[in-house]
C-alpha cells in the first residue's frame, strides 16, 4: 500500500446475489491501463466532454441573477448556461466567493460550479450558516468524495483496486465513508498507514480543488469508467433512473467519480480531518469490500484535543449504514437543523 503492500492474486470474488461473474472478464480487460493511466484517461475525457458541451451553447444569452444577503441585493446580467453561483460570488467579494459553501437558486440547493439556467434570486451558504442542514450534507458527501480519492491513490500500482460506491451522507452515524475493492484479502491498515492516508486527505484539502460538475451522457460515462467493473456495472441503472438520461460526475484535481450531489465549492473548506479506519465488510453488495471511514471539521471550527478525540473514537466504529443502488440522495430540507 502506502509503504509495502504486496500483489495477491488477482480475483473478484461471486456469490449469491453479489456481483455477477461476467464482470471478471471485465476487470481483466480495465487491467491495461495503470491507475496512474486511468485516472488522467478519465480525467482528459472529462474535459472534452466539458468543452463540447461548451461549443454546443451558441449564442450566449444573457439572466438576471438578484442576489440576497442579510445586508444587501444586487442584481448582475450573467450568461445563461455558463455563468456559476461561484462566478456570481467573485463579483461580489473574493471573501465571498471562498467562504461560500454551496448555492441557493429560488430556494434550491445548488452547488457553487453549476451554471445558471435562467432568471433566479440566489443566496450563497456558507460552513456558518444556521438553519441550512443541506451545506451539513453536502460537506459530509464532499469528504466521501475526497476519501475515495485518497483511497485511490494510496495503493501501489500493483495493487488491485476499484472504487465502489458511496452512502447517503448520514452526519449522526459519526462518519464518512467510501466502500472499496482491494484485492488484499487479509489486510488491516496499521496505525501508520491510516496517519498516512489523513497525511493525503489533509494534501487534498490544501490545494483548495474546485468541485467540478458535469452531466454526461450513459456512453461517455462507461467510456470514462471502462476499468472499473463497479461503475460499469452502476452506470446504465443510473441513467435508467435519471429525469435527464445523464449521470451526474464531479471532478477534484484529476480525480472524476459518480454522484448526484450537492457538493461544497472547494476542497479547502475542509479543516481538521482523519481518516479514522478501515473496516472488511463481511456482508457487502460484493466480496472483497472495505469501508473506509473518516471524521473532519469545516475549516474554521475549532475543537479542542479532548472533544475531537471523542469523535475520533466513534469514527473508528464500523459504520453500518447500507449503500442502496441508484438512490444516491435524499430529500434535505433547506431549513433543516441537523444535530
């Protein structure tokens, strides 16, 4: 892994109604491209995918975007279909537009790098905000993304690797989460190596990496996929389910994965953060899955040691909560207080 994990025999295990045999001959066929390969593939289609879109825009017209803050209302003439909330926020302050976490859009939760589709009244959320229990999951939803990143990264090429899925974000359950293929059946991640993993995770967030969205078509998307039989397999169910027949991808750096969102501005609005374990899930939705678990703090929230080791300690509990297939979200209410 990090320092010395070793190549077992490559298999993906089948049984009972767990992940069906046809996509061994899948994981064989993704093997020739490295993880190093995969990743800056994926990441290249991404923007493709990006800058066609782009050019399938036309002629720019132009919205209003009325801005409300406690203080004051502006309204700006932005660009339909290109202009961003987070664009939006730069015209105001640069203060702004750092601090904001996720958007509202005529009361709907809208991330910060998503374009404006028409006329709307826009409020900006921030980590602070009170009352608005949906930035409390976009921020939960935000460090899964990043731990399945961290994850995939962290392992030596040689290493069988396949990120899976994420649950809903559930702030009481303690922790974050990202379940994860590695073909290791018998590995427990040392204390060092879990130090190391929060090392990277704490690299990420330093960068201050946009989250990007992007909503591709089902072809692009398995094409981006090709060497992860989990997405592969995930990906026409999802667009199946979509209003739109598009799967809804984000991209931090040059990592690009699945979700609906919401999801923050930036990776910098995470503070304190440690990936807290690892746990072998003996009944998951395929065989050799772990679950990565974590806990962190919005950047700016102070904890003392004493309080934020009590979180730690529930963090490395196995968190039970159950990944349900193409119900990626839930209904958060705006207002929400969330404990």
């Amino acid at each position: 892994m990090i320092h010395g994990l070793y190549c077992r025999c490559r298999r993906l295990c089948v049984s009972g109604v767990k992940l069906p045999a046809h996509h061994l001959l899948s994981s064989r066929c993704a093997g020739t491209l490295s993880k190093v390969e995969a990743r800056k593939r994926r990441n290249q289609l991404f923007e493709e995918e990006k800058r066609r879109q782009r050019s399938e825009l036309g002629r720019i017209e132009k919205i209003e975007v009325t801005y409300k803050s406690v203080d004051d209302e502006v309204v700006m003439v932005m660009n339909r279909d290109i202009s961003t909330p987070y664009n939006c926020a730069r015209h105001i302050s640069e203060n702004v537009s750092k601090a904001s976490a996720i958007a509202l859009v005529d009361g709907r939760v809208w991330d910060m790098h998503r374009p404006l589709t028409d006329k709307c009244e826009l409020q900006l959320v921030t980590m602070q905000s009170p009352r608005t229990g949906a930035v409390n999951h976009a921020f939960w939803r935000t460090c899964s993304l990043i731990l399945g990143a961290v994850a995939d990264s962290a392992f030596k090429d040689h290493v069988d690797v396949h990120l899976h899925s994420f649950p809903v974000p559930s702030i009481r359950s303690g922790s974050f989460i990202y379940d994860v293929f590695i073909d290791l059946p018998d590995w427990r991640p040392t204390d060092s190596e879990l130090r190391a993993m929060s090392a990277l995770f704490v690299k990420l967030s330093n960068r201050e990496l946009l989250l990007e969205r992007l909503d591709v078509p089902c072809g692009v998307a398995l094409d981006m996929f090709q060497d992860n039989p989990f997405k592969s397999e995930q990906i026409p169910s999802i667009v199946k389910d979509s209003d739109n027949d598009r799967v809804t991808l984000y991209r931090l750096g040059d990592h690009v994965d699945i979700s609906k969102g919401p999801m923050v501005s930036n990776s910098g609005l995470m503070g304190r953060v440690t990936v807290t374990a690892v746990h072998k899930l003996a009944d998951g939705p395929v065989d050799g899955l772990y679950r990565f678990q974590g806990i962190a703090l919005p950047k700016g929230i102070m904890l003392n040691h004493f309080a934020y080791s009590i979180l730690e300690k529930r963090a490395k509990k196995l968190n039970t909560a159950t990944w349900q297939p193409h119900v990626e979200d839930e209904t958060i209410s705006v207002t929400a207080s969330v404990n």
